[in-house]
C-alpha cells in the first residue's frame, strides 16, 4: 500500500528554492511564495532563497553552491522550464545531474494533466541529483508549483511508504 504511514517518524529536511524569471522579484514571485508556504506546511525549513534572471552560468553557480552546502538537502526550482528562447533551466541544470530521477518527469506530467490538459507538453521539468542534493524543476506558474507539490512532496516525507527520498538520503554518497 501506498501512502503516508503515520507509525514512522517524520524527518524534516531543508530544501532551497530558486525562481527563474526575467521578470520577477521578490515582491511578486508567487510561484516562489506559494512552493515556500507549500514546503513548509509540510515541515520542512527553506534556508536559501533565490531569483535568477534566465541565465545558464547564473544558475549553475548558484546551484554548484547549495549542492557543495550540507545544510541543503533538495533544491525546487520554478520557471524557465517551457520552450521560448529565454528558457534555459533544463539546459543549466541537467549537465550538474550525477543521475537523473527519470520518473519525475512521467509523475508531473500525469499530475498536470488533469489541470492543463496537453498543455503539459508545453514543460521540460526534470528532476535528478547531484552529488547528494535532490533537485527538481518546475515550471514557472502557480499551478504547475502545486501540481510539483503534489509529487515531490510525498517522496521528500520519511513516513511515505512504500519508499520515498529521505531515507534514501545517508546512503546517497556510496561508492
């Protein structure tokens, strides 16, 4: 069975979060703010923050620093995933991927489906990881962030059976 097993402990995790977008600040990233809020109801703490502007090296950087920091455990990103020319998440994300977390992208589209319809061919996210750090990519609007939400979630939650991410976690440096 499938599901939250509420007998197993929970294991908060710090995740970052990055918006890509030539346009958005602080003041009115909600796709930022709803991933924070959506991240934190879950138990989790969001200990980096960051807007990017569309830009490869800019967002390699930023990542190469929060997957070398041990206090982060996963990176969501949201926007820059679609097909225009601005678009470059995919492109600055994926060569960090040690291994990519195919599933993921199988997952979000089957949940964006129900929402967009095949509009959902309209985004590259992708997940993998990257020394130790779980990153996954969105799309930049609010509801592609909660549909994200609702599979990343449950795999960044201890209890979720019958596996998930975290206790994936101290065995993810093996040699």
């Amino acid at each position: 069975m499938s599901g939250i097993d509420d007998t197993r402990t929970f294991t908060p995790i710090n995740i970052a979060v990055l918006t890509v977008s030539d346009t958005r600040t602080r003041a009115d990233d909600t796709s930022g703010d709803v991933l924070q809020s959506r991240i934190e109801a879950a138990g989790h703490s969001v200990p980096a923050r960051e807007i990017l502007r569309d830009d490869i090296p800019a967002i390699q950087a930023q990542l190469k620093s929060w997957i070398a920091d041990p206090n982060i455990d996963a990176v969501i990103s949201t926007g820059g995933t679609g097909l225009t020319g601005r678009d470059v998440t995919p492109e600055a994300v994926t060569p960090l991927f040690d291994k990519v977390i195919d599933g993921f992208a199988f997952a979000f589209h089957r949940k964006s489906m129900e929402n967009v319809g095949l509009s959902t061919m309209q985004s590259r996210a992708c997940a993998g990881l990257a020394d130790t750090t779980f990153i996954f990519c969105l799309p930049g609007s609010n509801g592609a962030v909660k549909d994200g939400w609702e599979v990343i979630g449950p795999q960044l939650d201890s209890r979720h059976r019958p596996c998930n991410f975290v206790e994936l976690m101290p065995r993810l440096a093996e040699k």
